[in-house]
C-alpha cells in the first residue's frame, strides 16, 4: 500500500543501535501482518501491578503499532485481543477487557479517521456485553468509508470454532440443494471463515516468547511466516515491529514449492 516517504523517516529517526529504517527493503513489506498480543499479565506482575495495568499499558503498545503499520504502508494489521478461552479468566479481569476494548475503540476514533484506518471485527460478537458490541458497530460505521489500512481485531475468536462454524453453513446451503458438496474446496472454506475478504497473514508476530498458535487463525496462517519475541507486549515498540520486518525479509517463502 501507499505510504509517506517524509512521514515515515521522521517516524523511524531515533534509531537504537541494532535496527534502523534502512534494514527493511520499502519494496517488500509484507501486505497483512497479525500480531498475538501476549505477556501483558507479566509485565506487569514484574512490576508489583495488578494485572489490569498490564492490559492498559498493552493499549499504549496497540496505538503505537496501529501507528508503526501505517507509516510502513501495511494493507491489514490484525491482532488477536479476545480469544474463546478468554472468559476463563476472572470475571474482573473478563469486565476490565470489554471496558478497555470499548473505551479504546471510541478513544482511538480520531486517530482512525486521520490516518484513513478502517476497522474489522473477527469473532463471535454476539456473546459480548450490548455496550461493547454498540462500540465496535459505532466503529465500523464510522470507518466504513476509509479505504487506507484495514485494522482487524480478533475478539472473542477461537480458530476450531470458526471453522466448524464454515462447515456447517456450507453443509447447510448443499442440504438446502444451493450447493454441490462437490464444489467445497479451500476458497469455499475461507469464504465462509469470519476473516473473508481479508488476504492471509504474510507475517505472524508473537510476543512473550510462547510457541503456540492458541487457537489462532489456523486455516489463514498455513503459508505465513513466524516471528516470535520474547519482547512482552506492552514492552513492543515500532524497533520491535521492523526487526520482525526485517527477519521476514530474510526468509524464503516457496508455499510448498521449490525455488
Ligand atoms: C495477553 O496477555 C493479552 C490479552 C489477552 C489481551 C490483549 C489486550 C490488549 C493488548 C489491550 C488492548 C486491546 C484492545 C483491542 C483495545 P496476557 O494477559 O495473556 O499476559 P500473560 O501471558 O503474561 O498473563
């Protein structure tokens, strides 16, 4: 996607030691990176915090690489804030999360219109509080018309579920006589997955050291590349994101194929 050449060198101009704006080739920036925002709830046990305050704290990090996205000219950021198993944890820290989500969202709204962002749920919205849920529509609405990058959150999203989910409206519309269940393949899937329409992450970013995808775009994520951090989230800044960038770089996608 386009992006601003002045804007973009005053954004990377204090560079730390290790990574600058010339390791990243502008040319071959990956169009959809996701992110799985982890290690908020240590970060801030490590600083004697209550756990919410790790959360707050990971909102400043969103904004930062909302930001960090598009003055690199990314098509889509996602990120996954709320997964299915989410609401295992305690109800105070469940209400903390759909509170912040809301508040952010219409706090944000500002910088999504002067940045040109429009917005994109992914999830089972249904299950969430009627306030949040009015939120994120208010988003959506207002947003509609910005054609810069598309911001996805994940909430309350459970890969395995989303995929039953497919299988059983397409086995709904072949019972219904609509389709032939000759006609399922991989693009049938994905056009009745939550994140249809969307092209499939290049580059998946992971925080806090964990190796799991956690129920995470399991079917989008067949082809893309991994990036893990032991960076905790709140800690993720817009150096974080272009050394992701830049080990990208350095790989060779082949899809399954040779080179
Ligand atoms: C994982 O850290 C983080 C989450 C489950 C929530 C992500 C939410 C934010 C970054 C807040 C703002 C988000 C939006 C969309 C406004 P964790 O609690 O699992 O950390 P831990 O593994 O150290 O316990």
């Amino acid at each position: 996607m386009r992006y601003d050449e002045d804007l973009l060198k005053e954004y990377f101009c204090e560079a730390p030691k290790d990574i600058s704006l010339d390791d990243v080739d502008m040319a071959r920036v990956p169009g959809h990176v996701s992110i799985i925002m982890d290690g908020n709830g240590r970060w801030a046990t490590a600083r004697g915090l209550d756990r919410s305050q790790g959360h707050v704290a990971g909102v400043d990090s969103l904004r930062e690489a909302v930001t960090t996205s598009v003055r690199l000219g990314l098509d889509v950021l996602s990120v996954y804030a709320f997964s299915t198993e989410n609401w295992k944890r305690p109800q105070k820290e469940v209400n903390l999360l759909m509170h912040l989500f809301a508040t952010t969202l219409v706090h944000e709204l500002p910088l999504f219109h002067q940045e040109n962002v429009r917005l994109r749920f992914f999830g089972d919205l249904t299950a969430l509080p009627v306030e949040t849920r009015e939120v994120f529509q208010k988003g959506l609405d207002e947003t509609a018309d910005h054609d810069g990058m598309t911001f996805a959150l994940a909430v309350n999203y459970g890969s395995r579920a989303e995929i039953a989910r497919a299988a059983r409206e397409l086995a709904a519309e072949v019972a219904a006589g609509e389709r032939d269940a000759d006609t399922i393949d991989a693009d049938a899937v994905a056009g009745h997955l939550y994140t249809r329409g969307l092209p499939d992450p290049d580059l998946l970013i992971r925080t806090s050291g964990e190796l799991r995808l956690s129920n995470y775009l399991l079917w989008q994520l067949a082809y893309s590349e991994f990036y893990v951090t032991p960076t905790l989230w709140p800690d993720f800044s817009r150096w974080d994101m272009l050394r992701a960038i830049k080990s990208y770089q350095s790989r060779e996608r082949r899809f399954g194929g040779v080179k």
